[in-house]
C-alpha cells in the first residue's frame, strides 16, 4: 500500500504527517486548478484539506506501474453525490513523493469539490491558481 493512501485511510492527515512523505520539489497537477503547484509545505496542506474535503469514500484500486509510479482509484460522494478520483504518485530513489496529478470526475462533484476546496484555501494559494487570466 503506498504510504499515502495509508496515511489517508488512517484517519484526518495533518498537513506535518502529510509533509513527511513529500519531496521539498514535490509537484502536483490537480483538475481544479490552472497551472501545478511547487513546494511542500503549500501541497502538504492541499492534500491534508482535500482529505476532509472530498467526503466519504475508499480506495477500489491500487497499481505499481513501476517501481516509483504507483496509480490509485478512489470512489465516495461529496454531498451526496458519486465523486470518483484516478491518481497517479511517483516517488524519488528515497521514497518521497516528486509529483503527484489527480483526476477527478463526474464534472459536477468536481465542481463542489473545487468549490469547496477554494473556500478552504483561497488564503493560501496564489489567487492565479485558480482561474485562467481575463483578457
């Protein structure tokens, strides 16, 4: 089991338990934002929030495509709602995670998903993350 499924699973991750399996370069590209996100502290508590964020649920699936790149499914709702999420994590020579680029669908548990995570964190992340340029 990949150690950050089993930090998720185990319960509320704090975004210091989440940080130790982070890479100080971590990258993450995520559906509800426009460009990636650099650096560990700031992604540690993007996936700390989206734990309790994204509702109930469980990991249906789990496989090494090799030996660092790990791909996961997880299925649940979101306010009652069906949401299902297809990640795929690669981890350095170490064991830390490098980058990590999430799916998530259908597109309106997306929607209350992403709305739900910009309340939670419009303060800590750069207000250009969230939305394309006007023109």
């Amino acid at each position: 089991m990949h150690p950050l499924r089993k930090l998720r699973e185990s319960g509320k991750a704090t975004p210091a338990q989440v940080s130790e399996l982070l890479a100080e370069n971590i990258v993450f590209n995520s559906p509800i934002l426009v460009r990636p996100i650099e650096g560990r502290d700031v992604i540690a508590a993007i996936f700390a929030q989206s734990s309790s964020t994204r509702g109930s649920g469980t990991y249906t699936a789990e496989f090494e495509l090799d030996e660092r790149t790990t791909f996961l499914r997880w299925e649940g709702t979101m306010d009652g709602h069906k949401i299902e999420s297809l990640e795929v994590i690669v981890d350095h020579e170490h064991g830390l995670i490098v980058e990590r680029t999430i799916a998530l669908r259908p597109y309106p548990a997306l929607k209350l998903f992403r709305d739900a995570m910009y309340a939670a964190l419009k303060d800590r992340l750069p207000s250009d993350v969230w939305d394309y340029p006007t023109p």
